[in-house]
C-alpha cells in the first residue's frame, strides 16, 4: 500500500512486570529510509524492534508496518519485513551458507524452481557466493553477520529490520556492511536500524530518533540535530572544571557548557578559532589550568549529552 | 459470468491451495534442515542407531535367563522385552528430539523463525514428521535385530505395521509432550533434571519387564496410568500373542494420550510465542 508510512508507532509501549522498557514510542518512518534507533544499551531499541517485528506483544499504544498492524495483522506484516538479529543465530553452525539460505528461502515461500538463483543471488550480493558450501561454524564473525543479511533479503521485503548490524565487528567488515545496506536503499528497501554506534547512525541514517530508557529522546537528520547543538564543540580538559565552567557561562560566544566527567568540559561555541583566545583569558582569570583544549564538529553524542545530560559513549558500548 | 467474477470465485480455494502448499513448504524445509543436523552429527546419529539393539543383545539375553517363564508367560524373553525396547527408544528419542527446539529457543533462532511469514505449528509439526522418520527406521531396525536373535512375530507384516502405528502414536505423544516441556522451562538444565527424573519411572513402572498381572496390586494401577504400558501391551500382544481385541483397545487409549500430548505442547507453544504475538 504506497502511502503508508513503512512504520508508524503511536504510544507504543512494552512492560514487564513494573518495568517499563518501552514507554511510550511514537515513529514514523518514510518509505526508502533508512531510519536509525540510537540508544545506549538498554535504552529500549530490541524491545522496540521486537514488537515491530511481531515477536512481542505491545502493552500500550500500537504500531503498524507498511499500513498493517503488528498485533491484529501479524502475518501480513511478517510477508513484509526482514529482521537481522542482534546475535547471529548459532543454532544453525551445522549447516552450510547454502543449505540455512535455501531453508530460509522455503521458510518465505519463494518457489522452489527460483530457490537456487535466488539463494545464489543473495548470496552474491554479500560476496559470500565462494563461501557457499563451507559449513556456517566456519565463518568469521563478519561472514556470519553477512550471511545473517543476505537470509534477510531473500523475500524481497519493503523494510528491513536490523539490530546492531556491526556489532563487535572489524573496522572493514563494519564498511562492507555499511555499503550492502545502502545498496539496499537503493533498491527501494526502507531500513530500520538499531545501534548505540554513533558514527554508523551518522553516517548511515537519513534521519533518526535518539531513545533512552524507553522514551523517544529527539528525532531528526543527523545533521539538523548535531546543529541543533551549536556551530562547534570546545573540548577542554582540565583539573578546575567547576571553576572553569563558573567563569565561562554566559560569556559571548559560548553558546551552553556541559561537564562530562570530573575534568572534561565541553563548550557549545559559534566559532571556535574565535573563542579559543577569549577561553584562554577567562581561564587564566580564574586560574583554572588547562591541560588540553580541542575542536570538532558536534557529533551525536552531544546531541545525546545535550539532551540527556549524559554521554552516549559512557552507556557501555562493547 | 464476468471474468472478474470468475477470477473472485476462484479466488478462495486457490488460496487456500497456496495456503496449503506453503505449509508444506516450510515443514518440508524444516524436516530437511533436522535431516541435515542429525547426519552431519554422525558420531550422535550412529549410537542412538545401534543403542537399543544393543540393549537387547546384551539385557535380553543375558536377563533372560534369569526370567521365570511361567510368569512372563513366554520362553522367547527377548520377544517379550522387544515392545519395552522400542517404547523407551521412542521414549528416549523424544527427550533428545526436543533439543533442537530448546537450542532454537535459547540461542534466539527460534525469534527469527517467528518473525517470518510461517505457520506457528510448523515447527513441532516439523519435528514430528523427522521424528516419524526416525523413530519408524529405528523400529525396524530393532524388529530385524529381534528376528536375527531368534524373535518370530506371531501376526506377521501386518503386524510389522501395526507396530509402526503404535509407535507413530508414541513419538507423536513423547515429541509433543517434550517439545511442551521444552517451550515451558527456562533452560536446558531444567529440562533435563525434569526429563532424568520422569523417565526411569515411566520405564520401571510400566509393563517393560514384568507382566501387569505379576504385578503387586499398587503397582498395577500405576502401570496402568502410564500411557507407556499400553503401546507395550499392543505391540507385546502383537509379537507373541496373535490379533486380539485388546490390540485395538489399547492403541485407542494410547491414541488419546497422544491427543491430550499434543493439545498440551500447543499450548505451551502458544502460550511462548503468544506472549509475544499469536496468528
């Protein structure tokens, strides 16, 4: 049904027991996106993605792919959607590439007199196809997570749903992955994808919605977000913080200041190159010594910081 | 007739048709992908083979002459343990053939199973159908081991598949009720302390190797509450007795059991992935 958004969530919530790992989600992803879910861990992405996915129920609110609902409409959202897990599937180390892809293309009904192509054509596309007969307990941890992808496409879905696509894995196993997924933007999938990784968001994501303990933070483009933050990012280390910081606030050019850690301070300015020397002023009036001061671009995990008082990169990443 | 109305008219059983050839489809590629795993895990597959021959190589025989035949009524003790052997192998093989379902469950394979577009009982359905196959090739591997140590069966080829049957109703009971046991418990170590402790008394108290009638009178109620006697009373009767009515009688309860098994292990299905979604 074109016109439907891929997925829409309303209030959608998940309880166990007195916890609320989902707290009421509102989405909406446009077809061809690819829509990214960052969090830190435990911020409610899986539990999200679960009930997207039709494995969990909802306790609250609702949520619909491709215009069906994911309690009420199950199996026509399940014909619609690949889901890559977080952890490759290890039941399967038995069997070979081809024999779990064939399976897989059975378990989606794809006609057994196209089930070699397309097995072989998916396997292709993840650069798998001279693996294909090597048992799956084999493979590398990027191998599994490719071959994880190609079962993902095998059906052809309108959305994909991945969870921590590169998790754990190689810098140059995380670009291959990167490349298929966009690949598969280009062919018309939209793509839903979970991941406490701040560049792969960046990088990735045409928009995307920041959650943290089950609640929908902020939702935008990459870039909208990080210039919700400010024009650039002073990172200053040193042993005064809270003298450093008292002196600063409020100063021209120094849009908002943030601790992050007992000695780290980070600085929202319009323009570095002209705040640096007024910094280094206030600084030595305060007799705040500074040990290191750098500038970047704002990235998502200010945007986090920003809106969460806390960082990203402290929630654990593996 | 419009061709439209034609298309709608047929419309439903064609895709009820479809409905049906997926179904296949997928219990198919299931019961393939449970083929492959048992064969590539060949050291597993060649000693769960030969185990209840064994078993009555060594057990019959050499128990057998401590037997007092006028209480088993019988000088052929190896024919009268047979149908014990082959319940208890089916017994056995419904504990081990819930694994994969549990390792399904625990590593998370089984999530992504369900979040495809198949029907939620194509998988224990699955099961049933390998286990039938399995289970159907190990009976008649111990009938032709039976038969090489000396056992003739008084009723025959017919009587050949009338064991299949009794034995396709065991392991439709014993792979539903594991399966249900497995989808109930939190983990595999649960599983097997529960499994370790059923077993051995469905074994001992059924009538594998001592007669119902030889039995003390507590004895042989519990015996007789145990499903298990009733597919040895069928098969025993079948292998040394001759056609009886008893035959029929007994595999009709037997039948039953396998019913309320495998309502049971529906449930605890539903009841795991109903927490998540239904349909």
């Amino acid at each position: 049904m074109p016109g439907n958004p891929a997925i829409a969530a309303c209030n959608l919530a998940r309880a166990f027991g007195a916890f609320r790992a989902v707290d009421g989600v509102d989405l909406q992803v446009e077809r061809g996106e690819i829509f990214g879910l960052l969090g830190p861990n435990g911020a409610g992405k899986t539990t999200t993605i679960r009930m997207l996915t039709t494995l969990l129920a909802p306790t609250a609110g609702r949520a619909t792919v491709c215009g069906f609902d994911v309690l009420t409409e199950a199996p026509e959202v399940r014909k619609r959607i690949g889901y890559v897990m977080q952890e490759v599937p290890r039941a399967l180390y038995l069997l070979t590439a081809r024999e779990r892809v064939a399976m897989e293309s059975s378990l989606y009904h794809v006609p057994h007199g196209e089930t070699r192509t397309r097995v072989e054509g998916v396997l292709d596309v993840v650069g798998l196809l001279s693996h294909a007969d090597q048992p799956f307990r084999t493979f590398s941890g990027g191998m599994q997570k490719r071959l994880d992808l190609a079962c993902g496409m095998l059906h052809q879905p309108d959305v994909l749903v991945l969870d921590e696509p590169t998790l754990g894995l190689d810098v140059q196993s995380r670009h291959g992955i990167w490349e298929y997924i966009r690949l598969l933007q280009r062919r018309g999938v939209t793509i839903l994808l979970a991941t406490n990784y701040l560049d792969e968001a960046d990088r990735l994501c045409d928009r995307l919605t920041i959650i943290d303990h089950g609640r929908v933070v902020v939702t935008g483009t990459p870039a909208d977000l990080k210039r919700s933050v400010g024009a650039d990012v002073l990172q200053v280390t040193t042993p005064n913080a809270d003298r450093l910081c008292r002196a600063v606030e409020g100063q021209p050019g120094i849009l908002r200041v943030a601790t992050t850690g007992e000695s780290e301070v980070h600085m929202y300015v319009g323009d570095a190159a002209a705040t640096i020397p007024a910094l280094m002023g206030l600084a030595a009036a305060a007799r705040a010594d500074l040990d290191r001061v750098t500038y970047t671009q704002p990235t998502l995990d200010d945007v986090f910081l920003l809106h969460t008082g806390r960082e990203l990169r402290d929630g654990g990443t593996p | 007739m419009s061709i439209d109305g034609i298309i709608q008219v047929a419309g439903h059983p064609s895709r009820s048709f479809e409905g049906l050839r997926n179904y296949n489809q997928e219990v198919l590629a299931l019961a393939r992908r449970w083929w492959i795993e048992t064969r590539r895990d060949r050291l597993n597959l060649v000693f769960s083979v030969i185990q209840p021959a064994v078993w009555m190589a060594f057990f019959g025989i050499g128990v057998g002459r401590t037997v007092d035949e006028s209480i088993i009524g019988t000088s052929d003790y190896i024919g009268f343990m047979l149908p014990g052997i082959i319940a208890f192998t089916i017994v056995g093989n419904g504990v081990s053939g819930a694994m994969p379902l549990m390792w399904d469950k625990e590593t998370g394979y089984l999530d992504k199973l369900m979040s495809m577009p198949i029907a939620r009982s194509s998988v224990i359905v699955s099961r049933f159908v390998f286990q039938l196959g399995l289970n159907s090739t190990q009976v008649i591997i111990m009938l032709a081991v039976a038969t090489l140590l000396g056992v003739r069966i008084e009723t025959g080829v017919a009587g050949i598949l009338v064991i299949l049957v009794a034995g396709g109703l065991l392991t439709m009971a014993f792979t539903a009720a594991f399966s249900a046991l497995c989808y109930r418990v939190a983990n595999h170590g649960t599983f097997f302390a529960i499994t370790g402790f059923i077993t051995l008394p469905l074994l001992f108290v059924s009538s594998a190797f001592v007669p119902l009638h030889a039995m003390p009178g507590w004895m042989n109620v519990v015996a007789r509450l145990n499903p298990v006697t009733y597919a040895i009373e069928a098969v025993r009767a079948i292998v040394l007795t001759g056609w009886e009515p008893a035959i029929a009688a007994n595999l009709a309860i037997l039948a039953v059991f396998a019913a309320v098994c495998l309502v049971f292990g529906t449930n605890e299905f539903r009841r795991l992935t109903g927490n998540r979604v239904g349909g």
